[in-house]
C-alpha cells in the first residue's frame, strides 16, 4: 500500500516542480511579453524623450531564456538619428534591453493614414 501512496505523491511534487518550466516554456514559444518588464513603466519612460511625438506600435518578447526583444515604431518631430540613439539607450540602461529595431518616422500630415500601421491598443 505505500507504494502506490509513494507514487503519487512523487508524481504530485514533479508536476508542481514542473509547471513553471512549463508555463515559461510556453511563453517563450509563443514569444510572450515578458513577465518581469513594466510595459507602463517603458511607455512612460519612451515618452519622456523630447522629440517623440508618439508611439504607435511597441512589441517586447523574450528569446532564448532572458534574453528580451523590442520593435518599436514611433513619429519623432525632428533629429531621428538622435531620437534613435535616445531610445535605445533607455531601453539598454533603464530596461536590460539589448536588441531593439527602432523605426521612426518625421511627423505624419493630415493625409497620411494610419492604414499600414498596427492598433497601439493591440500591443500594448
């Protein structure tokens, strides 16, 4: 009878042991957000740049165990080499972030929709 007792409880501990390997596993599969990142806190710190003028499409997702990713995609009123360097230097000191592809684009017009741009409430 204590074997059995003894299997279970063993098999019980493992799939406890187990699940959060799992979950961050799947995540990373998924190239999930990760959990560990404020993305408030990066939106924030992002629109704190002089020259931004707005962001409109921001993904973060980790690879290979910690290892975080950014794409980022925002309008700069003027300087974007400068705005670009701005940016990537937050997103290295203040976040650990050390691969990011920064597209910026110089204030849109009137008649430049926003048809090939993502939804910002999609992503963020």
């Amino acid at each position: 009878m204590a074997d059995p007792i003894t299997t279970f409880i063993f098999t019980f501990l493992c799939f406890l042991t187990t699940l959060p390997i799992l979950r961050d596993c799947i995540t990373q599969l998924m190239e999930g957000a990760p959990s560990n990142l404020d993305m408030q806190a990066l939106k924030k710190a992002l629109n704190e740049i002089e020259n931004i003028k707005e962001i409109h499409d921001l993904h973060v997702w980790t690879v290979a165990g910690s290892k975080m990713l950014v794409t980022i995609h925002l309008v700069a009123e003027k300087n974007p080499f400068e705005t670009q360097r701005e940016v990537i230097d937050i997103l290295r000191k203040k976040f650990g972030i050390l691969h990011a592809t920064v597209q910026i684009e110089l204030e849109r017009g009137e008649d430049h929709a926003d048809k090939d741009c993502c939804d910002s409430n999609i992503h963020c």
